[in-house]
C-alpha cells in the first residue's frame, strides 16, 4: 500500500493494519503493524523481531520497519481481538478469484459469518453493506462512528445481499422497493437478532444490519457507569407505585439501553411490566414486550390503549413523539401505573415543553412527573495508548463510550413553575436548587479526570467546555 511522505507518524486503522501485516503474518510472527513514520512501517512485538518475520515483511513491500517493544497480554489482546473475526475476513476475500463465474459453493454465506462475528467482536451496533461496481465496501459503526473494514469483490457484493435476504425472509426477486426483516445469528453467548434493512440506490440495494443485544444480556446501571448519585434517584424513582419517568436526547444517545437497565431494577416478580417498541431491539423475558406495527394500524397509542386493559403496573412506551401518545401517557401515570418513556429533547428540563408542546396538560404532566432524566454518550480516551492513538483506537485516542447524565426531580417549587409554564430560566434556578448539574459540567468533570476529552464533549454536546 502506498505510504505518506511525511515524516509525521500516522496511526494505522484497523483496514490498513490488515493490509499492511495481513493475518497470517501478524499471527504467525506475533508482530502488530502501529503506524506509519514517513515510508517506514513501525510493528509491536513482545520481544525481538526475527529475522524471518522481517524477510517476510520486506516481502510485502516494507523496505524499511521498525520495532516498538509491547507487552506480551498487549499483542495477544489485539491478535485475538482486532486480528481475530476481522483478520478472518481479509483471509476469505484474499483468497477469493477475480471472478465469481461458475463459482460453488457460493462464498457468501461464509463472508456474511465472518463479517458478523467480526462486528461483534468489535461492538459494532450496525453493518453497512454499500454496493459499487468497483469499490463495494462494508462499514461498521463503532462508538457511534463508521469506520470501513473489509470489504467483499464486486461480484460478490449482490450475492451477500442476497444471503441476508434469504436468512430474513425477504423476497428474493424484489429490487426496486425497500424492504425490512430479521434473522437470528448464533453465537456462544446466545442468539443475536439482526434487523436487516434493505434499500435499492442507484449503485444497487444497501442492507443496513442493527445487531441487537443477546436475550436478557443486558447491563446493570452500575454496569453502564451510571453515577452513584443518578443511579439512586433512578432506582427510586422506578420503585414508585405510579407516576412517569422520562429520558430526554437524541436518537443513539444510548435511551432505550437505559431504560432497559432500569427496568432490571423493577421487581417483576411481583409487578406485571410491558413494554410497547418500535422495534424491540432488546429482548427480555422478563418482560410482555409488545412491537409497534403500524402496517396494521397498531401505533403507540393505539398499542398503549390495549396494555392498558392488561392489567399493567410498569409500562414502557418506546417513544412519545405524537399528541395522542403524549395525552395518553399522561392519563396513564395518571391512573395509577408507573409509565417510562423518551421524548427527543435537548435536555432534561426540555422534556418539560416538549410535552406540552405535544398537548399534554401541564397542571397534569406536573402532577405526574416523577423524573426526568437526559443523557449523551461520549467515547472514553483509550485504554490502550492514554489517548495517544494505536492500532486498537485506529489512531483515534478514544475506545469505548461512557454516559453522561442529568436528572431533574419534581417537587412543589418546579411543579409550581411547570403547571404555570415558567420561563426556562426559572426552570434552571428551581432545578439548581434541588441539586440538578447540567449535562455539560458532567462532562467537564470527566474531561478533568482524563476519562474523555474536550474535542469528544464538543462534538456530542456541541458546546465544549469553556
């Protein structure tokens, strides 16, 4: 692969790490490709490089390599990690002809199995299979955030369309309208749900695959690095006989997994939980979880009005985003039922106007209102290089994500000023003087602390933190 002139070092992502040091050498010798120092190519290896492995470097066209001393667990966690599933990959497509003419068994089955277990591997939470007669590519969103990984031949690409389209039950033949579904991968941990999302372009069909969390393999809050303080108000909160509780923020700001964390604190043992989805993206069985299917008319509300003569103690409504869902909500909590749900908006005291603005009643959304709760989620600086970019953070300084939360409990002076609909400004004081820490200076704390970093809080709350 073609290098930079620059003498500036540049980190490899995971795409020109295999490209660089493919599998089997990587494996083999035990070396990691890092990143590049001009033309020079700098690896990681427990120990001294061999001979051998530097022939065989020099082979692949790397006239010039250095070596960077790592820890033995180090390599071994990346081989088995990013060299694993994804190294898989590279071999499959490596090995494949130019030409898929008279070619049986078909690969795709196998890529498609790789690809998935490479994403999981990663923590991907969405496949993107992209379709170009000359340069396909699939992309995984990691943290959030695409990055590309090894891609299948053109000729390829149609026949791995068609693969998770049999696996989903779409129908075969159809190419000019989009098409949804969802299949099963196995996996050691349990069966993974992958919803599949077709759509035809111009260049062919996109499938977009959403891999959704294994049956009952969901995190506790603590788990989710829920703050002690949150974490309490939270769990009391849903311990309640009656009254709502709303997550306000964006969509992938991390709501439905929160949720679903809290419900675990919920005792359905003795209290009847359902919840009403569109989709249901985590499976539970300790919940009657009911799917929005609006193809039948079966809507929020609509769905809401039925659980509602089952007998429910805790219902969950996926989303309110309408005035029927809004007003029902409301009566709901109203009624005697603990009601969670999300809105979109910008923070914890928004979820206050964005209902209203829906038509919810304010004198009863006061009333009702237990906690309101809005939370992003940030990419932590890496654990493998303290932020200074590796192969395993593809260059990048940040790995994994954390939440950052704020949460607004009713009381008489708020409820005053929300039945009233007071300026938010007055809104800010009564919450401050309850205790409420806006989203922002959360995160100030965590970019002192050296958990995340100010360009990371700029781009998720698009403030910084001056």
């Amino acid at each position: 692969m073609s290098t930079s002139l620059t003498t500036q070092p540049r980190e490899l992502t995971l795409l020109e790490g295999l490209r660089a040091v493919p599998p089997r050498v990587a494996r083999g010798h035990r070396i990691l490709p890092l990143r590049y120092e001009g033309e020079r190519l700098i690896v990681g290896a427990a120990g001294s490089l061999p001979p051998r492995a530097l022939d065989t470097l020099r082979r692949l066209g790397h006239a010039d390599v250095g070596l960077e001393p790592v820890t033995a667990e180090r390599c071994q966690e990346v081989l088995e990690k990013w060299y694993g599933p994804a190294g898989d990959v590279a071999e499959l497509v490596a090995g494949l002809p130019p030409s898929g003419e008279n070619l049986e068994p078909s690969p795709a089955p196998r890529f498609l199995e790789l690809t998935l277990k490479a994403a999981l591997a990663e923590g991907a939470s969405d496949v993107h299979i992209e379709p170009d007669a000359r340069s396909p590519r699939v992309r995984f969103r990691v943290d959030g955030i695409l990055a590309e990984r090894v891609s299948p031949p053109p000729w390829l690409m149609g026949r791995v369309v068609g693969r998770i389209k049999a696996l989903a039950g779409l129908a075969l033949g159809e190419c000019l309208f989009p098409q949804d579904g969802v299949f099963d991968f196995p996996t050691a941990e349990g069966p993974v749900a992958v919803r599949v999302s077709i759509l035809p372009t111009a260049r062919g069909e996109c499938a977009v695959l959403r891999l959704l969390t294994v049956e009952d393999a969901i995190p506790t809050l603590a788990e989710l690095g829920v703050p002690e303080e949150v974490e309490r108000r939270l769990v009391a909160a849903a311990a309640a006989p009656e009254g709502l509780i709303v997550f306000a923020g964006p969509t992938g700001s991390g709501k439905t997994t929160s949720l679903h964390a809290l419900l675990r604190a919920v005792d359905a043992e003795r209290r009847n939980v359902v919840s009403i989805e569109d989709p249901v993206e985590i499976r539970s069985r300790r919940l009657r979880q009911v799917p929005v299917r609006r193809d039948v008319g079966l809507d929020f509300a609509g769905a809401l009005r039925f659980v509602l003569r089952q007998d429910p103690d805790v219902i969950l409504v996926g989303e309110t985003r309408d005035t029927e869902t809004a007003q029902l909500v409301v009566q709901a909590a109203l009624a005697g039922h603990l009601v969670l749900t999300t809105v979109h908006a910008g923070s914890a005291l928004e979820a206050f106007d964005r209902f209203t603005q829906l038509g919810a009643d304010r004198a009863l959304l006061a009333q009702v209102t237990r906690l309101t709760v809005s939370q992003r989620l940030l990419r932590r600086v890496c654990p493998y290089c303290s932020g200074e970019g590796c192969f395993a953070c593809e260059g990048s300084g940040l790995k994994g994500r954390l939440g950052v939360y704020e949460t607004v409990a009713m009381n008489p002076p708020l409820a005053s000023l929300v039945r009233r609909g007071a300026e938010p400004g007055e809104l800010l004081r009564a919450a401050r003087d309850q205790g409420y820490r806006p989203l922002l200076e959360s995160a100030r704390e965590l970019v002192r602390q050296g958990v995340t970093t100010e360009a990371e809080t700029l781009r998720v709350l698009d403030g910084g933190i001056s």
